[in-house]
C-alpha cells in the first residue's frame, strides 16, 4: 500500500482481466438467449433457461462467500472461470458433433450459473484487499463504469457474432476471453487471507458465523435490510419495463434498444461522475439521497406516455442507479471486517 504504483497497477490489471472475463460471459448469455428465442419462439423455453441461470448462483452464493473467505480468493476466481470456460467448451464439441439438444445448453447453463456464483463473492472480495480505504469509492465507481460498459457492448458483439457467424463463434468468443482474463490474473500477487483461524472449521460452521456477524454488526445489519427492501422494490421494474413499453408504445424492437442504450450510457456517465468525485465521508446520506432521487424517476416511467419522457427518465435512471451502488458497496467494504467479506458479498 506504501508504493502507489504497485496497488494502481494490481489494481487496474485485475479490473482489466475480469472486465474482459465479463464481456466474454455476457456475449454467450445473450447469444444462449437469442438463439433459443429465435429456433424456438417459446416463452417456456426461456422461463427454463432464466431459472437456470439464476437459481444455482442464487443456491451457491452463500456458500461461495465462505470459500471466498476461508481459501485463495485469486485462484478461487481463476478456477471458476476456467469451470465456467469449460462448460462453454462442452457445449462447442456438442454443436461441432451435430448435437444441438436444448438440455445440453440447459445443462452448461446451470454450471455456468454455479461457476459465476463462487466467483463473484470472491471478486468483490479482492477490490479492498489490493485498495487503500480512501481510494474505495473510485475504485468501486471506475469498476461500475467498466461493468456498464461492458452492458453497453455485449448486446452488440454478441448480436454481430450470432448474426454473422454463428452459435459455435459466439461461444468461442467466452473461451477466448476466459483464458486471456485466467493469463492476467496468473501473473498477480494478491494478497492471502490473514485470518487462519477458521481454516479447519467446516464450511457449515463459517457460514453461521458470517450470518452471525451480519446480525451483529449494525452498519451491515440495516444496510442489507434497508437494500433488501430497495431490491425487491426495483427489481421488477427491470422486468416489467420492456412491457410496459410494448402496451404503451406498440411493439417496435428499435425502441426497445434504444431504451437499453440510453439505460446503459446513464450507468457509464454515473460510473465516470463518482470516479472523479473526492471520497464521500457520509456514504449513507449519498445514497439516501440518490435512491430517493430514483424513486420519483420511477414513478414519472410509469406515469409517462411520452416516449421522448420516458428515454429521459432511463438516461437519468442509469446515472443514478451505479451512483448509489457504488456508495453502497464501498460502504460494506469500509464497515466489514476482511475475514467476512466474501461472507458479507455473498449475502448481498
């Protein structure tokens, strides 16, 4: 932490390494779910992938959060994105072998899903490890930004991919950015878990008492209450409102995408506005603010029938919403002690 250019450069070669790991990632998750949608058309069909997609990650978390804590963050990381790359892979020799089956994909899903979930906690993990505290909330914001970016680009590479060469290039594409993203991290010397306390507890045992914690920390404890109820607030609006655009303003895919582009380019500026803002000391007031902010965006999307409103309102939406993510997360890094903080990730 004494030599600046050392955290700058760990720091920004492990952004760099999991930002080409996400992209990768994204492409295949957005072909998986146009390829289904365009062969088959069915509704169904992409009920089942969702769920497959989110159900075991949702499963795993928990538990991804304990290993984050009780063993090498780094290689943690670098094996589940290496599982999550093979199963990419299974499904390419499946293809090549004229083998097209809707379970197949089905099935690497669900392994994708689990690999992302052990790797996640483990990355948020990480950023404070390789940070110094005072450099937290830009680190977090440029992170966002690069994430927004990368919810900016994968619609468009994947849809390229898909559309120009196929399935098979558009899986490839994963593979490819899975080992360039393992080969970066190999090289960088991040930091072990000091705490050897607990290494030979079981892995039931840590995870009580990480919940244990998050109960009896104050600052953790009514900041997942208060994000629970914001969550479950926000989250069906995510879902709900492509269809709410298709009632209101009939069914055109262009607007549709540009609602998404707009929604994207709002979380990169947000992301940029809190990279180059000074450290907030009262993160608390800051996103009590922002999300109070949000709530009124909201309720004027669904009160608009003027599409030009409504493309305001996701612009601003987006800028808002990463702002008080990022004040969020750099909250529970500040607030959390370094041997829960996969523990504490996971819960989130």
């Amino acid at each position: 932490m004494t030599n600046n250019n050392s955290w700058k450069s760990k720091i920004s070669l492990f952004l760099f390494s999991q930002t080409v790991s996400t992209l990768g990632s994204f492409v295949v998750n957005f072909s998986i779910l146009w390829y289904i949608t365009l062969k088959y058309s069915s509704g169904t069909f992409i009920t089942i992938l969702v769920l497959c997609t989110f159900v075991p990650q949702i499963l795993i978390s928990l538990f991804a959060g304990v290993w984050a804590d009780k063993y090498n963050k780094k290689f943690i990381i670098m094996l589940s994105d290496s599982f999550i790359a093979l199963a990419t892979f299974i499904i390419v020799i499946f293809f090549l072998a004229g083998n097209h089956s809707l379970y197949i994909m089905y099935a690497a899903t669900i392994v994708r899903s689990i690999g992302s979930g052990i790797q996640t906690p483990a990355i948020s993990a990480v950023i404070p490890e390789i940070t110094p505290e005072d450099k937290l909330l830009k680190i977090n914001g440029i992170n966002n930004t690069l994430q927004s970016v990368v919810a900016l680009l994968s619609p468009a590479i994947g849809g390229v991919i898909l559309g120009s060469l196929g399935i098979i290039y558009s899986l490839m594409f994963d593979i490819v950015t899975a080992v360039i993203g393992v080969g970066i991290l190999s090289f960088l010397k991040i930091p072990e878990n000091q705490n050897k306390t607990e290494i030979h507890e079981s892995g039931y045992s840590q995870l009580k008492s990480g919940l244990k914690y998050a109960k009896n920390n104050i600052a953790i404890n009514r900041m997942l209450r208060f994000f629970t109820v914001i969550y479950i607030l926000v989250t069906p609006i995510a879902f709900l409102y492509p269809l709410l655009i298709k009632r209101v303003f009939g069914d055109d895919i262009g607007k549709l995408t540009l609602t998404e582009v707009l929604w994207s380019i709002g979380m990169i500026l947000g992301g940029l506005a809190v990279t180059f803002t000074k450290n907030v000391k009262n993160k608390i007031k800051l996103f009590l603010i922002v999300y109070f902010i949000i709530g009124i965006d909201f309720y004027i999307l669904g009160l608009t029938r003027d599409f030009n409103v409504l493309l305001i309102t996701l612009f601003l939406g987006g800028i808002f919403v990463i702002i008080g993510d990022t004040a969020e997360m750099t909250f529970i890094q500040e607030n959390t002690d370094t041997e829960m903080m996969g523990r504490v990730f996971s819960m989130i």
